[in-house]
C-alpha cells in the first residue's frame, strides 16, 4: 500500500513505542519521514525497520533533540522542509507521564510534563502550520483517553491530555477555511515506554497493561499498530470530512465494567507488607479500607480486587512512605463476580 507516496511526514517522540509503530506503519505506506527523539541510538533502529518496510535511507531525516528546546524545535522543521521541499502531516506524538498527587508539594513534575505533553506541540504546530498550509496539509495529535477519565497519581498528565484535547478542537476550527484538517487519537493503555516514568522496567509495565487487559470490553492491551492505524486513516484522504475529531483507540476502555481507579507510583506502607498473607488482618489495619476480596502479587504489583459497591477516597488508600519505583493499583470488579 502506497497511499502516502510523495508525503512528508513529521513524527515526534518517534524513537520507541507508539511513535516508532506509527513510523513504520508510515514508511509500509509510502511516505518519506522525519523522525525526532532524544535517543540517536534507537532512531537509528527505527530507520533500519523503516528501510526493511521499503523505504530508502534518503526517505527517512532524523533529527536528535529535546522537542521542549525553542531552538531545537526550529531546526526541526527547517531541517525537515529543507530535506524534502515540503511538510504534508504533523504527528505531535512526543509525551512523558510523570507520577504524583496534584496535592504533593512542588511543581516539577507539572512543569515537566505542561512542557514536552502540551506547550512544546503547540509551539511545534505554529513553525509547521505555514508548510501545512501550503500543502493543504493536516496534523494528527496523540493524546489519551487519560484525557476524559481521571485517575489518581497522575493527575498533572490528565491535564495536558485535557488541554491538547482543546487544541486540538480549536485549531480545527481555525484551520478548516484554509483546508487543514486536525484530528487527535487518544489511546488506552498501550506496549509503549511511556511507563518507564513510573519507574517500570519492561516486565513490570508487562504485569500492569496486562492487568488493565482484564477489564477492558477488548480483552488485550493496546499495540502500537493499533494507534498507528488510526493515526494513519485521520491523516489520509479517507478522512477528509473529519476534523476536530478525538478517536479513542483503547478497547473500550473508558467504558470498563472493572474500571481502574487509583494507582500510585510507590509501594504499601511497611505496616501493611506485614500483613499481606493475611486479608483479615490487612483490612483491619484501617477501617476505611473497603472490602477486600483478592490479593495478588508479583515484582513490585500489588492487585487489590475490592468490592465494587464500596468507593474509598483517595486519601484512604494513598501510600504513606517514601516514593519507590514500583506501584500498585487497585481494580474494581464487577457486581456480578461478588
């Protein structure tokens, strides 16, 4: 398939995950790319699969950098329309999750994450708009279904998903005269390394989306191919009578019968570790602590399936001690099952 022969195509945040799925995808389809990310090493891998899908080493720039640098941001495009003469479609992929309460004290983690999830696409999107405008072109963000359903522990990322959400919608409607279309795909849990910023290596992020798996309608986590695919259909022909449009490719996730609602980075206070063998004794380590009908563990994981008609506050069930990275989550099951 050859649908996007000729196009240019700008992916950030494409050295790994869902960014380097998209850009093979990309490169199966035709389309000459320019890749950024922070890790030369790994876009270089990510060249190679893209040669293997069919493209020549001249169809694929890439270009090292911190996406939240201004300076970079402008070599970014210049190198890019100067490589291929033109910009056809910006992907703003790039985005890190960083874990905490919106109570903790300090702003870093909120400034980090406002920087690269938000403030660095929005600027990113103003260099490339006049390209895209020449071309009649489009821009595809990804964003997160974390964009409508809040969770704990990460509330400062829910945020800039809300907040691109809005761009998104906005920038629709400024652009549309001019024949730029902007779309948003917000996936679910998905095989990304976007979990490393909870301290997970591979096999921990592994016990967590599979995890997640169990109550999503669409049994399995999300693959990269999954999102490139929408991704792909919002930036093509296909779609071009849809703009503004928020695609939301997460199983059904936000509609889980078993829906996930708190999960920390950290790990039990030293107090309950004591009692983890002991459901009795666990639950009566605090009496807000609902009705707990299974306990699970492995690696750093704790799985706590609670009854579902009890819902404890997040105070109750925030971790008392020092920060770790590990985490645990707790999964509310359906009635049915009690």
């Amino acid at each position: 398939m050859d649908d996007f022969k000729g196009k240019v195509i700008l992916i950030t945040g494409s050295s790994a995950g869902l960014g380097a799925g998209t850009a093979v995808h990309f490169a199966d389809r035709g389309a000459r790319l320019s890749l950024t990310g922070r890790d030369e090493a790994k876009l270089k891998g990510v060249v190679s699969k893209c040669v293997q899908a069919g493209l020549k080493e001249s169809d694929v720039l890439t270009t090292v950098g911190d996406l939240t640098d201004e300076t970079f941001r402008n070599q970014l495009v210049t190198r890019t329309v100067d490589t291929f003469g033109q910009l056809d479609v910006l992907v703003n992929n790039a985005g890190s999750m960083v874990p905490g309460q919106l109570s903790d004290p300090g702003m870093d983690s909120y400034h980090t994450q406002f920087d690269l999830n938000l403030t660095a696409q929005v600027a990113l999107t103003k260099l490339a708009v006049p390209h895209l405008l020449k071309v009649k072109g489009n821009i595809v963000n990804v964003s997160s279904n974390l964009s409508f359903v809040p969770w704990t522990g990460c509330g400062a990322y829910c945020m800039t998903k809300a907040a691109l959400d809005m761009f998104t919608k906005v920038l629709a409607l400024e652009l549309a005269p001019e024949g730029v279309r902007v779309n948003s795909v917000n996936p679910g849990a998905c095989h990304s390394e976007i979990f490393r910023g909870f301290g997970m290596d591979n096999q921990q992020a592994e016990v967590f989306l599979e995890s997640i798996a169990k109550t999503n309608p669409v049994p399995r986590p999300g693959e990269p191919e999954d999102v490139a695919r929408a991704i792909a259909f919002l930036a093509s022909d296909k779609s071009s009578f849809i703009t503004g449009e928020l695609l939301v490719v997460d199983g059904g996730g936000r509609y889980a019968k078993g829906e996930i609602k708190y999960f920390w980075p950290g790990k039990f206070p030293d107090i309950l570790l004591e009692g983890l063998e002991n459901l009795k004794t666990l639950h009566e380590l605090s009496h807000s602590w609902p009705p707990i009908k299974a306990l699970s563990s492995q690696e750093s994981f704790w799985s706590l399936t609670v009854d579902p008609g009890t819902r404890p506050e997040a105070r109750d069930w925030r971790p008392r001690s020092a920060m770790y990275p590990a985490a645990f989550f707790i999964e509310k099951v359906d009635s049915s099952e009690t």
